[in-house]
C-alpha cells in the first residue's frame, strides 16, 4: 500500500468513526438534551462522508414542531401561490429571489444606520489589516469586509421590524421542517480595499457548516450590479451528495473558481444582481460566496434560523435599550420564545 492510499483509507475510517459519534451526539441531545463539545467536529465528517443525508434529517428530528405563524410582514405582499412557487423553488434549487422586498426609503434609513453605527474592520488573507471599531466612511473604507455587531443590529429600532417579522419567520419554519430558532442576525459591507477576492471576507466558494440544517435571508440594501459584488451560488448544490465528494473531502476550506467549474455546468452558476430591497433566500450549505468588488460597494442584511442548538454555539445577542413593551417586536419576541431563545431583552 502506498503512503498516499494509507492516509486516504486511514480518514475514511476516521469519518466512518465520526459519523457513528454523530448518530450518538443527536442521540444525546434528543434523549438527553446534552450537546457534547465533540459535536461539531463530528457533524462536520459525518458531512465529507456521507453528503448530508443525515443533517437533515435529524433537524428536523430534534427540531420543535411547527409554530402557529401567520403571514404577516414583509412577504406578505406577495400571494400564497408566489410564496408556494417560491418555496418549491429554494427547495429545488436551493436559493430564491424576491423582488422588492424593502422599500427604498428603508433600505436608505439602513444606509444611514450603518454610517452611524460602529462596525469592525476584518483581517485580510495572509493576516494582513487589523481589528477596529470605528464607523464606516463610504468614501474611504477602512477594510474589504466591515462587519457590524449582531447586538448593536438587534438593539437599533430602524432594523428591529426587519428581524421581528412573522412572515420570515413562516418562510423559514416552511423550509426547515420544524420550528426556527433565529441563530444569526449580520450586517456588512464589501469594498474594493482590496482587488483580490478574499477568503476570510467570503469571497471564494465554500459551503457552511456551523449547524445541521440552516437557512439565511440575504437582504441587499445598496443596488448590486455585476461589479459591486453580487452574491453567487451554485444552484443544486445545497442537496444531499449535491456537492461531489472530491471538493467535499478537501473539508471546510475555501475554493478556486476553477476547482468548482471542473465539476458544474456554468447554467448553474448564479450571479444574483438586484436593487436594493432584493431578498435572495437561501440554503448556504449550498457552495457560493460574494463576488468581490471590481468598483463600488456593497451592503448586506443577513437573518439566518436553524431548529436546534445542536452544532456550534449560538451566539447570544443582547437587545438594549430593551424592546418597549407593546411594541410590535416585543409583542412577536413574548409569542415566539422559542425562536428567539438566543436573544436577551435587558
Ligand atoms: O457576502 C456574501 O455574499 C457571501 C457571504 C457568505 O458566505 C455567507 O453569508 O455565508
Ligand atoms: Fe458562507
């Protein structure tokens, strides 16, 4: 046997290993609503190998069942067919596009917000930018990625109707097949500071993989062209053996334009454009990333619900000052514990 066939059987026998501790992890938080730190680490081989006909499985299996949710909110413009037609169509596909979402004076409040706002700047490839927290300067940005805070997005009232929204919420449970647990709540921006797309903002194909089944809303809150950084993904690939074993096994790592295209057709590479207010809904276990910015900017709002703790940590955001009492947040926040178990209204 060659050195290089001995490492390749050894981890398959590795993830074989992983992939029964992972049965037994669901097991535990079922059973024993104990999620063993190992968890993640087993999730993850338990995906190399086996293409993720189990995550969705057990989501659904240690999920919640269905919340009473009414549609109410921001989709509700649109009718029950188009949200049937749209659901079928993330199902499917793995991503859907809907117009309009956000009106232009709210997506131009948002715009305010984020230059009013404290972000952060992200470290680049190779280790290079630092750390800081200032506000965002249009004109001059201080990194390729700016990031805000999840409880600093949570706390302000021009976005608080945009993350208490029923109909999102009615959306997600539609797709996840159990009951949303609200997991992530992200705003940021991608500028051209650098002319190499990078991989720490995002920028080269990878799938995520934090959780066992997950789904992001990307809200695009400046008008995205060909140039400023559309988000792009790889349709069907969000299914079970949806992305080949060859670019999975390389694990949780990022990938070249090439690497991806030896194995998709180019029909199925999505490049989403859109005005501000699109809503692009979307299954990031799927490969994609954001196109980096050849000129101008981008700025994204981004939700995402799992239906269980199970895998990474939630991180826990904080509202304050606290939602008022009778306000329309606080009134979905009290309904829907549940969803919004990760949030703390101090
Ligand atoms: O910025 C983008 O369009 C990609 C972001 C991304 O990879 C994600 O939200 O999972
Ligand atoms: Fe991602």
């Amino acid at each position: 046997m060659t050195r290089k066939l001995f490492f390749r059987v050894r981890l398959l026998i590795q993830r074989a290993l992983h992939t029964i501790l992972f049965i037994n992890d669901i097991l535990q938080a079922r059973y024993l609503n104990r999620f063993p730190s190992e968890s993640h680490k087993h999730l993850l081989s338990a995906f190399y190998l086996t293409g993720g006909f189990i995550h969705k499985r057990a989501a659904v299996f240690l999920g919640k069942s269905d919340l009473q949710l009414a549609n109410e909110g921001l989709l509700s413009k649109f009718t029950e067919q188009e949200l049937v037609d749209a659901l079928d169509h993330l199902k499917r596909e793995g991503y859907v596009v809907l117009e309009d979402v956000l009106t232009s004076e709210f997506c131009s409040r948002i715009l305010e917000v984020s230059q009013q706002i404290p972000g952060q700047t992200r470290i680049m490839d190779g280790g290079t930018g630092t750390v800081s927290r200032l506000t965002f300067n249009r004109l001059n940005p201080p990194s390729i990625r700016f990031d805000y805070d999840g409880s600093d997005l949570i706390s302000n009232p021009e976005l608080q109707p945009l993350i208490f929204d029923e109909s999102i919420l009615k959306f997600a449970q539609n797709y996840l097949g159990a009951a949303p647990i609200l997991d992530l709540v992200a705003m940021w921006w991608h500028t051209t500071y650098s002319s190499i797309p990078d991989k720490e903002a995002a920028q080269w194909f990878h799938f995520d993989m934090d959780r066992l089944k997950w789904i992001k809303f990307f809200f695009y809150i400046t008008d995205v062209d060909a140039n400023s950084g559309p988000h792009t993904f790889i349709a069907k690939s969000h299914k079970s053996l949806g992305i080949p074993y060859n670019l999975r096994t390389k694990g949780y790592q990022r990938l070249t334009d090439n690497e991806v295209q030896m194995y998709f057709e180019s029909k199925d590479f999505k490049e989403f454009t859109g005005n501000r207010g699109t809503l692009i809904v979307e299954d990031t276990r799927g490969l994609h990333k954001g196109k980096h910015c050849i000129s101008g900017d981008r700025l994204l709002f981004q939700l995402e619900f799992t239906t269980s703790q199970f895998g990474t940590v939630i991180p826990e955001l904080t509202i304050s000052p606290p939602l008022k009492v009778g306000s329309k947040s606080k009134i979905l926040m009290d309904r829907f514990p549940h969803v919004f178990q990760a949030i703390k209204n101090i």
